[in-house]
C-alpha cells in the first residue's frame, strides 16, 4: 500500500480535521495551513466553519481548503444542493480560484467536493 493511500485510509477510519490538513500538507509543498474561523458563514445547516489552508499556484492562482459540519445527512439530496450553493457563494464572494470543501456530519461521515467557478467570457 502507498503511503499517500495509507494517508487516506487513515482519514477514512479516523477523520478529523487534523489529519486533513496533515493529508494536505504531505500532498503539496504549496499548502499553507490557515486555521480561520468562518463563522461569518455558519448558519442553521452548516456549523464550524474554518479555512484549514490554501494552496498557492501562482501570485493570483490559488484554491481554498474550507471545511463546514453540517447538521443534515450528507447523503440527502436537498443537503448536498446546499453544500454546493455554500461553497459557491463563498468562492464568489473572495473571488477564489476554487476550493475544496469538506463536509462533515456528527457521525464522522465526510464529503470531499472540488468547486470552482465556470467562466463564460469575462463573467464568473
């Protein structure tokens, strides 16, 4: 087994935040780890909102790593809409690259989605 499947294997058994941000870290010499509170964004369905890091691309470039916990199931349909509509709300309004979001629920169950926003000319 590879050490990066190993890292994932870990986080799969044993998830928290911390062993994200190591799992980024191990993934990227370009993650900076951030740590910030975004309770600016938390609200009846998504709590504890935190940037755990960013990975640089280039001086403009770069991809936020957020993760929320959330209070539905993260198999319903209706909470997987709104995880997307969160995070795309969040890239428009810091006008991010793209980010990768984690969702997770009181049951240790967790989602992984890339979001980044389509350009249709010079329009997000």
């Amino acid at each position: 087994m590879t050490e990066e499947r190993k890292k994932l294997e870990e986080i799969i058994q044993n998830f928290s935040l911390e062993n994200l941000v190591h799992f980024f870290r191990a993934k990227s010499q370009k993650f900076s780890p951030k740590n910030e509170s975004l309770s600016e964004f938390d609200d009846e369905d998504f709590k504890e909102g935190k940037l755990l890091g960013e990975i640089g691309f280039s001086a403009t470039e770069k991809l936020s790593v957020i993760s929320f916990q959330v209070s539905k199931e993260l198999s319903e349909c209706s909470g997987k809409k709104a995880q997307y509509e969160k995070a795309r709300k969040i890239l428009k309004l810091w006008q991010v690259d793209g980010g990768i979001f984690i969702f997770s629920d009181q049951k240790g169950d967790f989602r992984f989605s890339l979001v980044y926003p389509e350009y249709s000319g010079k329009k997000r």
